[in-house]
C-alpha cells in the first residue's frame, strides 16, 4: 500500500460545511472511494489503500481514476488519464515471462520460490532475486515444447519454429542444432523467453537420420541446455501429378499437386513456366494453389516446385493452357430485380472453368448467382439480382451497370455490352380479398391478380411461375395482370402461395365450401328433365341391343382371359410366398445363434449424423497447438452457456450464406460436442423448437408444416437427439423386425431376374424398377469349394442361368459368409469365378471378355446361359488374376465344352499364349458400344419391339408388385407393429419418445392449437418422418450390410406407406394414380388406426418428470462419454464463428443476459487465441 500523488491545477480550498476530496477508482467494474488530501492549489494525495482485482487471466489492468470534491463535484481531467494495476505473478509462470515484463514493475525472478516477485516479497533478495538489470541475468532451465515444422528437405533453409519457456533474453545468446545441423536464429522473428525461429543449414549427411532440437542459452552446461521430445526429420518430397491437366490462359484455375512429403519445410512455391501458383493450402499428399496467367498464351506448360532450398521437378508433368472460355449468347436477356431466373449461356471451352458465376452491378452494388457447366459449350445460370436506389423500376426495364461472368480469372467475360442484359420489375400480387380469405366453390376457377406478371421483353421466353394451393400445384394460364388457376381438388381452408423467380408470395386462404342444397322447385326441374333423359336413353338403348351382341361375346372372352390371367397371379403369388417363408423360416430358426450385424453405436451415429462422411473429422484426434487448444476449452465453456448457443444459432441461420447443408452440419457438430451433457443439449433443443413454433405461427405458416423439412438447426437437432436416444432401443426391439424385412426383400428380388445394368427385377415393389417382359430363366444349385478347406464338403449355392458372373459371385459370398458382417468380407471385384470340370480343367468366367456377344452396337454381359453352366457344376472363389482363363497346357476339355467357344479360342500353345488373347472388351463410350443384360436400355429408340421379349402390354406385369407385396406382408406387418406399439417384444417405450411428445402436447396448450389433426402431425413430423423414415430408408445405417439399388427401391415403397399412415388427411386414389400408393391402399386405413392408438397410448402414459430424464439423459452421457472427439466438433463449429464473427459479435454485445455473462469479450479472447495460430 502506498499513497498516490496526482499533480493538478487551480484545485480550489474547501470551505467549512463542504466535504474534503477523494479519489474515486474503478477496477473492473468494482469502484472504490478513498480518502484525498489537497495540499495545495496543483497538488493532491490519494492516502494509503490497497487495490486489487480478481482473477490471474491478466498481469496487469487499468484503473479508472477520477477525483471528486465536497461529494460528487468532478475534477476535469484528461481522456487519457489512467493507471495501471499489475501482479508480477500473473501470466508470467516462467524465469523468462518474468524477466521481460515490463521494466516500470520492477518485476523479478525469485529463484527459491520459483515465482516472479517484487524484491521485497521474495526471501534473501541479494542472492535469490534476478532481475534483468543485473548483470549476466538469464534464466536456468530452458523448455522447449513445440518445434514446427518437424520435417524439412535437407538442402536446408527451412525456417523452425522452436516455442517454449526460458528461450534466452535475446537473440545473440541463444545457440540452436536441429537433427544435428547448425540452424541460424533470425533476430527479427524471435520473441524474447518464449520462441526462437532460425533457419537451417544443408544437411552434408547423405541419408541423415531423424534427430530432436538441441539449445544452449549462453553456455551449454547442464542448466542452461535443453532438446526438444520431438523429432525432426529430414525428407525428399517429390511430386507426380497436377490436376486438373488444363485451364483457361488467364489463369484462376484451382491446381492440386499430388505427390509424398509436400508438407515438409516451411516455404513453397509453385511455378507454372515463368508464373508463381498463388497458394492455398497444403498437406503430406498434396498442394493446392491458383494458377497464374499464362505469358505464352494456349500452351503447354512445366510445373516446378520449390520447398525451401529444394528445387523439384517432374519430367512428365505439365499443365496446358487452353483458349480462354467465351460468352456467345444468353437466352433470355433478362430477368427480374430479384433475379434467380434461369438463364442459358452459350459459349465455348467452358468445361475448363471450375466455379462459373454470373455478376450484375448496379449503382455502385455488385451480386453474384451461380452456374452449372453442363457441357463445353452450354451452362445453366440462375440470375443476380440487383438493388434498386429508388423505390419503383419503369416498367420498360433498366439496364445494369455491368453484366458479365467469373470465369476463373478471365477478364475479357466479366463484363458483356451494358445494354445485352436487362431487369424489369418484380412481380406483384394483390391479396385474396381484404381479410385475405377468398371463399369458392368446387370446380370454379381461382384469379390471382397482379402487376408485371409477363415482363415486357422481347422473344417467347416467360417467367415460371408455381401456384401451390395447400401445398398442391396448380395448371396455370399467364396474363400481364392476372394467374387463372384450374379449379382446385381440395376442400376446407387451404393456403395460397405463388414462386417466380426465387420470390414467395403468401396470397392469403382459400376456403373452399360445397353446394348447398337444391331448392324445391329446383329439384322438380332436375326430375323432369331426368325422366325425359331416361326415356331417350331408353329407346337408344333397345335400338343399340342388337349391335351390341358381338361386343358381349368379344367381352366375355377377355373376361375369361382375365380370370385366367388372375388365377395365374394368384399362383405365382401362392408360390412365390411358400417359398419365401421356407427360406425365410430357416433364417428365422438360425437367429438364436446368428448376431444380426449391429453398427457399434460411434459408426451408427455417425453414418446418420454426418451421411456420406465415413471418416468425418470428429472420429479423429485433433493436433493442435496449445494456443488453438486453450481457445477451443475456452470455445467449449461457452458452448455451455444456454445465451451464447441462442444467440449463435439464431444469428447464423440469419444469415442469407449460411445455407441448408450448413444448418444441418451445425446441428450434428453442437450435439456432438454436447455428448457429454445431453441433459443441457435437451433444454437447448427444446428452446429451440419452442422459438421455432413462435417463429412458425408469427409468420402464420399453417402449423402442419411445422418439422416437415429441415430448414433449421433445431429440426436436424432433433433428428439428432432421436438418433442419440433411440440405439438401445434399436438393437433391443426395433432392429430384428427392420433386418428381417431387409433380408426378405433381398431373398424375394434375388429370386428372379435382375437385370444387372438398369437394377430392374421380376420382383419388385416399385414400378420403376419392374422387368415388364418376360424373361425365360432356370434355377441353378452350383457347389462352391470352400474358400476355407477345399477338402471340406461343398457349400450348395442357389443361382440363375441367367445371372451375370459378378452377380453369381455376390450370391456364392453370401452363402459362404451369411455369418460375416458386410464390411469384413471379400468384395466381388476382387474375386474370381472358376468354373471347374474335372481335377484340372478350371475356366475362369467373366461378365466381359473375347466371347461376349456384340451385335450391332450392342453387347450383352455374359452369363452362366452364355457359358452353358449345368446344374451341380463345381464352382470356386479365387483371388483376381489378370487372364480370362486358368487352363493347363495338359488339361483336356471336352467337345461338347469347346463347342462353345469360337475356334480362336481352342488353345494349342502353352497358357501364356492364351492369356495373351484374354484382355476384357470393356464398355467403350468413345466408340458407342452400348452394354446391355436383360433388358436393352428404354431410351434408345433404334431397337424393334420384338428386341423388349413378349409383345404382351407391359402394364400386365404390374400385377408381379401384387405378387411380391403379398410375399413381404407379413415382415411389413412386423415392423409397422413394432414401432407403432407402446410395449412390444418386452422392451418397453423410450423415454425419449414420450418426453418429446409431453412437449409438443405442452406448446399446443401454450399456443391453444386445440386441433387433433395439427397436434398428431406434429408429433408425425417430430418422430416417423424425421427418425423411422430415414432408418427403413437406409438399414446401412443401423446394420453392416450392403444396399442395392433394387433393395432401395422396394424399401422406399416401405418408407412411403409408413409416411402415409402417419398422415391425417385422405388421398384421393383413381387409376391414374402412383403404383405404390395403389399397392398398398387396403392396408393404410389400418396402420392409421395403429398410429392413432399409439399416440393415445403415449397420451395416456404418466408424464415424466425432469428429474427422472436427466437422470436418463445423463446415463446416456456417460456410456458414450468418448466416442467423438469433442475438441475436433469444436474446432468445426468454430470455423462458423471465423467466417461470420461480426455478425455473431454485434447481438452479444446487445443482448442484456449476454452482456451479464461477457459473453461477446470472451468470444473475442476465443478469437484473438485462434489467431495467433493462424
């Protein structure tokens, strides 16, 4: 404690009655008045007191003085008067911290107390306290803790990073070795105690072996020498490829270098000819960079390489530069002010440009839209739009300042003559009617009333427009200034909604009422004219009986045909599902010792987390500096604070950038980095979706589509929570009955045919994917060696003459390793098919090679038809060689065998002749050999009808989707029952579920939405559509198993009927209706009735309390406390935080509870940290 003096002027005397001075401080926050003494007119003295604040994060912080007289009389004083409060202690853990502080602290090293101290706090100063005024001081014990980066070419200068503590007080008395080679420091870049950079010297050694980084600091005596746990390594990078290969000569084109060891050193540079790549980003495996304008024009051009003092080169490397691509022609030459119409671009080389975008710019405004190359001479673009700096555009249209494309770095396309684009207004409509509700009749027609509905521009181009009412499209007719609208389908009150143009228009409701009832005398006209219309019918009638005989008999013999055609479905289907339930069955008998291939729960929630992304970041461990490393603990403490995530979420999906695919990954990375507190991660998402229905009613969307799409991180949040919740439940109860309809689905295709090229079945519950002709085809046993022991017996394999080798292989594996889960076995690609007659004759069959039939430009895949396999033939697995045929000189086949062949192929010379003639005819799209199995593609129109099998109407085939739903009834039934039913197979209902449900049933209340329909979509929406649907969907996500494509088609019949049960209102069906909805319309009114008893189930179940679901929440936690790495979600999400940091910055700074917590100054330390690495 000492006293402050403060030096001042014309301080005036206070007079009896008025108080004395004082000194009014404010350290962070916290003031504190203390007792002045004035001494004179230019003189006071703040007395003795003692100032502290809280807290080690900082070693030193200002203090707010202000003087004060007689009670609140402020003295002036400047802006800039302050002083500062400091603790030697703080942030300065090290010798070396210690002794660069600030010189005016007086702060010193206490050696005993290993501790930075004032003088006279530290014992026996004269020996024990170093400070840096004293001669010789330095600081014993030098750490190193990081060096970067820890390989290097050895030609030497590489720049190493060396970071630690007790590093030297300068430069000059530091000496560095790195693996043994001399490395220069660079004064410049060295940071006194805490980092040295130098630069390597050659390596002279020819292979030199790894080695740490030795430093001495002075002397290399024991106390003042150190080397770093890390080791660096001398390597040779080398690259092989770039791509891709070409690009426009003005450059801008994104390059990737491949090769080994290109994240060695510190610096490199790219040189294509004479010009430096910009560079962007490299890794141990590749470079990435921008390349520069070519000098030389279209030609081609060496790539060099420079890392450090390495000079690479590659002989066979070069990249070619090719015209530059050009805009010839836009159609149409307009659009509206808010743009997003389709615009066709013709021109040409435009394959070579990477990420083309269209630019307007108006009054100073620059937009961009994007584009999508569809061949080298064409791309589809999607207008910008542009501001308008006055409130109304002339309906003649404007031009915009510039118009024009990026295409990479061409510049001559940036900006096409101002007058060849041209906006006109945007739409508008007027609401229906003053309230917004339009009531009409069924059958009459709805005008939708407007301005600017057809731009005044020239050619036959129009805006696209779509009427969706009550979500249903409409047939349209366009005039300048109204929509007419085919009379509407639906009843009852329905939305209106008009899209152009990336525009939405809610117009109002509709509401659509019946007829009422005829009047009396009304219904006396309709009588009349009725009986007089049933006399004239009558006598047409009688006169037409006569010319109507032949047509009964020409009738009754189609119906005859019919009930024949029927009874012959009604067999196959009888057939078809004895026979399935046979297989079925014995499947069924060997699940007691058969594990069904469950996912662990980190590749199953990944795979539904993060879809596509096996190896996503959040399963890796992340290397990261410990600045980066503190910033992301401090990044995570604030992921823990409920107005921080609010605040976060809400602002970016804000943002008109962050788009669809961005909410969703910020959805799975936050649940992933709350893993650890579900029961918080629970209380955010129900804030959430609270905030979300708020949202949805404000804006008076009609509230069933509440949950439909995902638009928002809280709906892929939930979907995320369900995933989280619902896995034990999954493998208990719901898993069996999904797998079991999975492999029935599976056995049933597999039954017929399935064409290998088009993924069309004989049995199939999809229309798309129906083989209507028909195909003549055999039943095969083939004995397949096992792989294991070829002395065991052999396993018997069901297969079809007229499967193609690779699949015959899929059916032989399945066989063989039934018990194996999908990713452990062998891959068909990888095998090969022999065929073997004998003890040594052995063929090796293929889908292609010289014996494969072509006709015309068309070549049929082989298969065992083609290669006339019997049935029992011997068949093996064996590793992929490269000839089409394993066959002994010695071997003797007989002729009946090599009849099948051409007689080029009987071989008389030894086997490495044949395999000379063996290469594979592969699909050659250059030369227009088109490759057909069963069925020859649909689209090609050059084939004759005779070429489609049986000239019988292809729709008599559908009745096949009846015979293969009544065979996969039962396992559909099963399902269904088991995720529609409270307590079923002795697992009882998550609480996941009910809880969720108590919510939504909670916000109904809240909100007085007392609608039964509204409430049980919601609840339809929040569960099966958004968890159930995308399970049945893709079982891959839950099982180690492969899906094919005609398995994907039947299953997303199945996922399409379950999404229909959970639907309240009725389809209207008819003939021309969709097959799968027809398929299984019988069966929907019950399965909705086992929805409904559902939810009144769950309805009627006692409430759970919070207690209890954190208790459950916090289980959850702890079972799967480390399956993610939370640090790497960390560093993903805040990536988001880099890339829109303003706009989250500015509502922290605003919100009153964000502003308590200083939510927005602990970002910015986040912030700050993470920039330091970069």
């Amino acid at each position: 404690m000492q006293p402050l003096t403060l030096r001042a002027k014309n301080l005036p005397q206070p007079q009896s009655g008025q108080k004395n001075y004082e000194c009014v401080v404010r350290v962070r926050g916290r003031q504190q008045r203390v007792p002045a003494i004035r001494f004179n007119s230019s003189s006071v003295q703040c007395q003795n007191a003692s100032y502290s604040y809280e807290g080690d994060e900082h070693g030193d912080t200002e203090l707010d003085f202000s003087v004060v007289w007689d009670g609140g009389f402020p003295i002036d004083q400047p802006a800039t008067f302050r002083a500062l409060l400091y603790k030697c202690w703080a942030q300065r853990p090290s010798c070396g911290l210690c002794l660069k502080a600030d010189p005016r602290f007086n702060c010193g090293w206490c050696i005993s107390e290993h501790r930075c101290q004032l003088r006279a706090h530290c014992p026996a100063p004269k020996t024990n306290w170093m400070h840096p005024s004293q001669k010789g001081a330095r600081c014993s014990h030098p750490r190193i803790a990081q060096i970067h980066p820890l390989r290097g070419p050895k030609e030497g200068g590489t720049r190493v990073t060396i970071v630690g503590e007790n590093l030297g007080l300068s430069s000059r008395e530091v000496g560095v070795r790195v693996a043994g080679v001399r490395c220069n420091p660079i004064p410049a870049e060295y940071v006194s105690a805490e980092r040295i950079v130098c630069e390597m010297e050659e390596s002279l050694v020819p292979s030199p072996l790894p080695g740490p980084a030795e430093l001495c600091v002075g002397d290399c005596s024991a106390d003042f020498r150190t080397q770093s746990e890390q080791l660096y390594s001398f390597v040779t990078p080398t690259f092989d490829g770039v791509s891709p290969h070409r690009g426009p000569a003005s450059g801008g084109t994104r390059l990737t270098l491949s090769g080994s060891s290109l994240d060695a050193g510190s610096r490199v540079t790219v040189t294509v000819r004479d010009g430096e790549c910009h560079f962007v980003r490299r890794d141990a495996e590749a470079i990435v960079c921008i390349s520069p304008v070519s000098t030389l024009g279209p030609s081609q051009a060496p790539v060099t390489l420079a890392i450090d003092r390495a000079n690479l080169s590659s002989p066979g490397v070069f990249y070619t530069y090719t015209q530059d691509p050009t805009v010839t022609r836009l159609e149409p030459t307009w659009s509206i002010i808010n743009g997003s119409t389709a615009i066709t671009v013709s021109g040409t080389h435009l394959l070579t440009v990477q990420e083309p975008r269209v630019r307007a710019k108006y009054r100073g405004i620059e937009t961009t839209n994007t584009c999508q190359v569809i061949n080298d001479t064409a791309m589809l673009c999607k207008a910008p739009g542009i501001f308008l700096g006055r409130p109304q555009l002339q309906a003649q249209g404007e031009h915009p300042d510039e118009f024009g494309f990026l295409l990479d770095h061409v510049q001559t396309a940036r900006s096409l003559n101002r007058s060849s684009f041209t906006y006109y207004p945007d739409p508008s409509f007027e609401p229906l009617g003053p309230s917004g509700v339009l009531d009409v009749k069924p059958g009459s027609h709805v005008v939708l009333k407007g301005k600017n509905l057809i731009p005044a521009a020239a050619g036959s181009s129009r805006l696209n427009y779509t009427v969706l009412i009550g979500g249903q499209p409409c047939a349209l007719t366009v005039s300048d200034t109204q929509l007419l609208c085919d009379s509407p389908s639906q009843t009852g009150r329905q939305p209106v909604m008009v899209l152009v143009g990336g525009l939405e228009f809610w117009l109002g409701t509709l509401h659509i009422t019946a007829e009422r009832a005829l009047t009396l005398p009304a219904m006396v006209g309709l009588a009349a004219g009725g009986g007089l219309l049933l006399l004239a019918i009558t006598a047409v009638l009688v006169a037409y009986k006569r010319k109507t005989r032949d047509a009964d008999r020409t009738l009754k013999r189609l119906q005859l045909q019919m009930d024949n055609l029927e009874s012959r479905v009604a067999l196959e289907c009888k057939e078809a599902f004895a026979e399935l339930q046979t297989d079925i069955n014995e499947l069924t008998n060997h699940m007691d010792g058969v594990q069904i291939p469950f996912l662990d729960y980190r590749t199953y929630a990944v795979r539904v987390l993060f879809p596509g992304i096996e190896a996503h970041p959040v399963l890796k461990e992340l290397d990261t500096p410990p600045n980066v490393e503190k910033a992301l603990r401090l990044f995570g403490q604030l992921l823990h604070s409920r107005a921080f995530v609010l605040t976060f979420i809400h602002t970016l999906e804000a943002q008109s950038s962050f788009s669809m695919r961005d909410r969703g990954t910020v959805a799975s990375l936050t649940m992933v980095a709350l893993q650890s507190r579900l029961d918080y991660a629970t209380g955010l998402l129900k804030q959430l979706l609270a905030d979300l229905i708020e949202k949805n009613l404000e804006s008076k969307n009609h509230p069933k589509l509440l949950l439909r799409r995902t638009e928002s991180v809280a709906e892929k949040m939930l979907t995320n929570w369900f995933t989280f919740l619902l896995y034990k439940f999954l493998k208990e109860c719901a898993g069996e009955p999904l797998f079991l309809l999975y492999c029935a689905i599976k056995q049933q295709m597999e039954k017929g045919p399935i064409d290998a090229i088009t993924g069309e079945a004989r049995y199939s519950l999809s229309e798309d994917k129906l083989i209507r002709q028909q195909i003549e085809y055999k039943t095969l046993i083939l004995n397949c060696v096992n792989p294991d022991n070829e002395n065991s017996p052999e396993i018997p394999v069901k297969a079809l003459n007229c499967d193609t080798i690779t699949q015959v292989k899929e059916k032989i594996l399945d066989a063989v390793y039934k018990n194996v889960p999908y990713s452990q076995r062998p891959r068909a690609v990888d095998m090969d098919l022999e065929w073997r007659q004998g003890r040594i004759a052995r063929v090796v069959l293929q889908d292609e090679d010289i014996t494969t039939k072509i006709e015309g430009d068309w070549k049929r895949l082989n298969t065992l038809m083609h290669y006339q396999v019997s049935d029992r033939s011997v068949v093996a697995l064996v590793p992929k060689q490269t000839s089409s045929y394993n066959i002994p000189a010695s071997a003797s086949i007989s002729r009946t065998s090599i009849s099948r062949y051409d007689s080029s192929f009987r071989y008389t010379g030894s086997p490495d002749s044949l395999r000379s003639r063996a290469p594979m005819i592969t699909p050659d799209l250059e030369s227009g050999v088109k490759v057909w199995h069963l069925v020859k593609n649909h689209d090609h129109g050059d084939q004759k009808e005779g070429d489609r099998g049986s000239k019988m109407v292809s729709e008599i085939y559908l009745t096949r989707l009846l015979a293969t739903k009544g065979t996969l009834q039962k396992f559909v039934d099963d399902l269904f029952e088991t995720l529609f039913s409270t307590v079923h197979r002795g697992s009882a209902l998550p609480l996941a579920i009910k809880y969720m449900f108590d919510f939504l049933d909670e916000q109904a209340d809240r909100h007085s939405i007392h609608d039964t329909d509204v409430r049980h979509t919601w609840k339809s929406n929040c569960l099966p559509l958004r968890f159930w649907v995308n399970v049945i969907k893709n079982p891959q996500f839950v099982f180690d198993i492969h899906k094919g494509s005609i398995t994907d088609a039947c299953l997303s019949v199945v996922a399409q009927t379950f999404m229909d049960s959970c639907s309240t209102s009725e389809h209207r069906l008819g003939k021309d209706s969709p097959s799968n909805k027809l398929l299984y319309a019988k069966d929907i009114p019950s399965y909705k009735n086992w929805v409904e008893r559902y939810y009144s189930d769950i309805g009627k179940m006692p409430a759970i309390s919070d207690q209890d679901m954190n208790a459950y929440l916090a289980e959850q936690s702890r079972m799967h406390m480390n399956e993610f790495n939370t640090m790497s979600a960390l560093s993903e999400i805040f990536s988001y935080v880099g890339k829109y940091s303003e706009e989250i910055l500015g509502p922290l700074d605003h919100d009153d509870q964000c502003g308590k917590q200083k939510l927005a100054y602990k970002l910015e330390q986040v912030i700050t940290l993470m920039s330091l690495d970069s």
